[in-house]
C-alpha cells in the first residue's frame, strides 16, 4: 500500500542551521497494517508523516501510494487520498464553523464542488448516524460551532471527519498526546474501532511506550531521521517497555544508558 524509498528531508539546507529530519528512510507498509512510530523528539517521526502527507515534500527519494507514485503531488491532491488527525485538537476542524459544515467538508473530500445546499437532509441524518456512535451527544448538536467543544470531542470529531470518505491511507500524528488519560483512552478506543472496521492502512505516531505496545500491529522506532527498529506484530507482542530500551542500547551503543533511556521515554 505505502512504499518509501531512499526518503531525505532537510531543513534550512545549505545554511549553518541545516538539519537532516530523514536521512534515506525506506519503508514498505502492507494494506490494511497498522504501525506505531516511536522515537524521541527530533527522531523525525513527525517529519515523516509530513513528507508522506506533502505538508513537507521530501528533497530525496519516492513515495508510492497504492501503485501511484505521489512524490510530486501538492499536499491538497494527496489530500483526496490520506486522511490525518494532528497532536493539536484545535487543528483538525474549523472553529467557527458547526459540526454538521465541518463534517460536509470532510463529505467532499476530494470532490468537485457545486452551488447546492451546503448540507442536505440525507446527509444530516447520516452526520447523526455517525456522531451517534461517541455516545457523547454530539448529535444533537449539529448546529453548534466546533470552537465549543472540548479537546476530546473536537478531537473525536476530527477523526471521524479523516474517516468520513474511506482514505486510502490513515495518518496519526501524537492524535491523543493533548488529551487526559481517560479521554485518550476513549479516542484510541474509538480509532481502533474505525480502523478495524475499515480495515484501515494506518501510521501512528505516539510517545506513550504502552499505547505503542497495546495498539497496532506493528512498531517501528526512529531515531536521527532513521529507522533503527522495526517488529513484527509476532515481535512485538512479545515486547516490554523494558525491552524497548534493551534494545534501544543496543542499536545505539554510543548512546549513554541514561541518556537513551530518556530518549526512548520520551
């Protein structure tokens, strides 16, 4: 589903500020798989997710998607395609707008737009539907701008909205790090119910090491713009937070054992 080959991305190129974020990174990721990334900050996780999704076109390498290959794409065409929840619950959806003009937009996702009524009828009673599963009354709401919901609702929104129109590929970038715990319970909960019954082809970045063993199938770690471990979903159910920094030493041995395992925790 997901090819990446020889992936390079810099920042401030060619200045005394520049920084490599990825440095050749290749990566096959199968359809339907879901994969947890995790790495330290600066590790490139987020720059990768950037690249794949054109918010941060690569100076080097290939991506295809499905077949297709992408690399050359503006971010706004592989927006038709791929479907991705940020960090920041204010990111996702238009604050002044109300939930059900925040879902139409997603409806048309990659679709010519018409002069015709901004919500039709059919398609409010298809929001309620769907809002209807977060059991957090958001159906009633239709009409309520989304600037007045909480971070969990606006964050629950925002991935039923990624996931309105089937995306060929499902982008994760740290979608609960802002969240309380039982709030982040409930996304995650409410992300792998989706997925599952999407059969989703998802990438998720998160640096809670227990989420990142719990969920998905299988977890790759990052760390200076390059993959340094990757496990199978047999692996990985084998795998302790314990084991993650074991590991982690001895990828990196130069790495001091302090310092790495703050690296690792995040």
């Amino acid at each position: 589903m997901l090819k990446i080959r020889g992936l390079s991305k810099y920042f401030a190129r060619g200045t005394v500020n520049e920084v490599q974020a990825l440095r050749r990174v290749d990566l096959d990721i199968g359809t339907g798989e879901f994969v947890c990334v995790i790495g330290s900050n600066g590790a490139g996780k987020s720059t990768l997710l950037a690249s794949i999704s054109g918010a941060a076109p690569p100076d080097e390498g290939r991506i295809v998607l499905d077949g297709t290959d992408i690399t050359a794409w503006p971010e706004y065409r592989r927006a038709r395609h791929i479907g991705r929840v940020f960090q920041d619950p204010l990111s996702g959806t238009c604050a002044s707008m109300t939930i059900e003009e925040n879902m139409a937009l997603a409806l048309r996702r990659g679709k010519r737009r018409t002069l015709r009524a901004g919500v039709t009828r059919f398609e409010r009673g298809r929001f309620r539907e769907t809002l209807q599963r977060l059991d957090l009354g958001l159906e009633k709401r239709l009409g309520d701008p989304a600037g007045f919901l909480s971070g969990g609702q606006r964050q629950s929104l925002t991935l039923l909205m990624a996931t309105l129109v089937r995306p060929t590929l499902l982008l994760l970038d740290e979608h609960t790090a802002a969240l309380d715990p039982r709030t982040a319970g409930l996304v995650m909960k409410l992300t792998c119910d989706i997925v599952e019954e999407n059969r989703l082809t998802t990438v998720m970045i998160t640096h809670n090491m227990q989420q990142a063993l719990a969920y998905g199938q299988r977890l790759i770690m990052m760390h200076r713009g390059e993959i340094i471990l990757d496990f199978s979903a047999e692996e990985k159910s084998r795998l302790t937070v314990q084991d993650l920094i074991h590991h982690f030493h001895a990828a990196n041995p130069a790495v001091p054992g302090a310092i790495s395992d703050r690296l690792v925790l995040g």
